[in-house]
C-alpha cells in the first residue's frame, strides 16, 4: 500500500494529511482510524504528563505497534494493555515487547476499543481522533475510577475542557483526570462545631453551588474537584475567616483530609 505524506498548513504531519492511493485491505476498511505512530519523544511527554509510575494500568486504546504500552512498561516500570483491532499491530507490538523483554508486564488485546473493558484502567493514552474520543468520553466518565488520568496526543474531548494543555513539536497534549460523581447537596460538621452544608451543580470537573453554615446561607467561595479530591471554600460573612474544607470522595461519601477543617465524612442528603 503507497501513503503519500502532506504536511498540513502549520508544517505539522498528522494521520488526517495522509491520503491512500490504493490497496486498502479489509482490515484497514474496518479500522476507525489509520496506524500512525506517535514519535518517541512525544511518547515520553506523554506517560511524563500522565506521571506514570510502577502501580499504574496503563491502556493505550489503537495501541499500533505498542510503543506507548512498551514504554510505560520498560520505563516506569508499569503494567500496561494495548488494544488494536489490526492483526498486524498486535503482532508487531508483542515482537516490540519480547525484544526488550517485558512481556510479563504487558498484554495485547485484539479488539475492538469501543467495546473493550478497560474498567481496570489508572491511566489511559490516546492517539485516535477527535469524534473516537468523544464517542469514549461517556465510557470513560463511568467506567473508570475516579482519579484515572487520560492522555490524548492531538485532539480534545469535545466540551469536556482537560484539566491539563501541553504543545510539543507543533500539536497539543491534553490530560483530563477522571471527576468523582459529586453532584448533590453534602453535610458535614466543621471543626468550629457548625453544620455545613453544600449544593453542588457539576458539569464534568466544575463545580458551583450554594453553601449554608447551621442553616444559614454563606458563600461558596470556591468549588474545585480533582479527580476523587475536592476543596470547597465557604465564608459566612466578608469578615469572617474563611473556613477551607478539603476531603476525598470515597464510596458515596467525603473523607475528610488531613488538616481539613471537617471533622466528621460528609454525607450526601440528596442527588
Ligand atoms: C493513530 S494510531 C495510534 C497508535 C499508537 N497508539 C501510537 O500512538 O503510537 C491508531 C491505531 O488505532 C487502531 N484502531 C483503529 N480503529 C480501531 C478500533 N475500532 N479498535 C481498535 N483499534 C483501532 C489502528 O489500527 C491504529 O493502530
């Protein structure tokens, strides 16, 4: 098969500049989006952005020949799945893993990545496209742990806005980490011995709502979710001290974390 390479207007090669000029086999006629491999140093920017370490599960959804999975497990020594539907790909990836032997930590999947589990994922890569992406966004905002990291090489998630933008060599990496469900109004007790209460509005990681201190309406001056970590800043009054509440969402509730103002879990009252 003949690929002519364009370089698009900004001098930068992307799979979408690639154009076939024949012999398009079944597979490729099966394939959401073509191989292009993604070059090694953007490789380690990305599992870098993603801070990789030994206890992750790395997926690399369109995995090509496993570089992102091999290096993932060759340098940060994790373990890691790479899902490919070509044949070719899977074959070539276990050739790349036996060659600089880690083969007990990765595995190649041949299948399909839109259906596949990955469920057990603490962080998954993506070099697709950005409709693949958006088609995932809804699998990965409920399957996935809260806390996941995701890296895409090249193309965003559509209106879910990444917590992280990175350029490097002409296009974008973007990270997203996986927002805990905590819409709904939480209550809790302050180590000042009140009540608080919060009503929290959530669209992906952004949170708003309103805030009461022992029924009384207060300020909600700041609402941040990172993954299963939230911080919520509420002030009774503009001459009050602002009281700083900092807990982690674990199994329906908020923990409180260390040095938090809140002393006891937070409990949600309703959705
Ligand atoms: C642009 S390449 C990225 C390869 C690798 N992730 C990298 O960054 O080097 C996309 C890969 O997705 C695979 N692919 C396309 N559609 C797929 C599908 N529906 N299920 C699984 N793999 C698919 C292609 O075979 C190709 O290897």
């Amino acid at each position: 098969m003949h690929v002519f390479v364009f370089a698009n207007p900004l001098g930068v090669l992307l799979f979408t500049d690639l154009v076939f000029e024949e012999g398009l086999t079944q597979v490729d006629a099966e394939l959401d989006v073509i191989f292009v491999p993604t070059d090694d140093l953007i490789v380690e920017a990305m599992l870098k952005m993603a801070a990789v370490t030994a206890e992750d599960v790395v997926y690399d959804l369109g995995c090509g020949d496993g570089r992102i999975v091999v290096a993932a497990a060759m340098e940060r020594g994790a373990r890691a799945v790479g899902v490919d539907m070509d044949p070719r790909r899977i074959a070539e990836a276990n050739a790349l893993a036996q060659e600089v032997s880690v083969e007990d930590r990765v595995q190649f999947i041949q299948d399909d990545l839109l259906t596949v589990d990955f469920s057990d994922a603490s962080v998954v890569t993506l070099y697709l496209l950005p409709s693949l992406n958006v088609k995932l966004k809804a699998r990965i905002l409920t399957e996935l742990k809260p806390g996941t990291r995701i890296i895409a090489h090249a193309f965003n998630m559509g209106r879910w806005q990444p917590d992280a933008k990175r350029a490097m060599g002409g296009v974008y990496l973007y990270k997203w980490v996986v927002p805990a469900p905590v819409q709904g109004t939480w209550e809790w007790l302050g180590a000042d011995a009140k009540v608080y209460r919060v009503s929290l509005e959530q669209t992906f990681q952004m949170l708003s709502g309103t805030a009461w201190i022992d029924n009384v309406q207060a300020e909600l001056i700041e609402a941040k979710l990172l993954g299963d970590r939230v911080r919520l800043v509420i002030q009774a009054d503009v001459r009050d001290e602002p009281q700083v509440f900092m807990s982690s969402y674990q199994e329906g509730v908020l923990l409180p974390a260390i040095d938090s103002q809140q002393v006891s879990a937070g409990i949600r009252l309703e959705v």
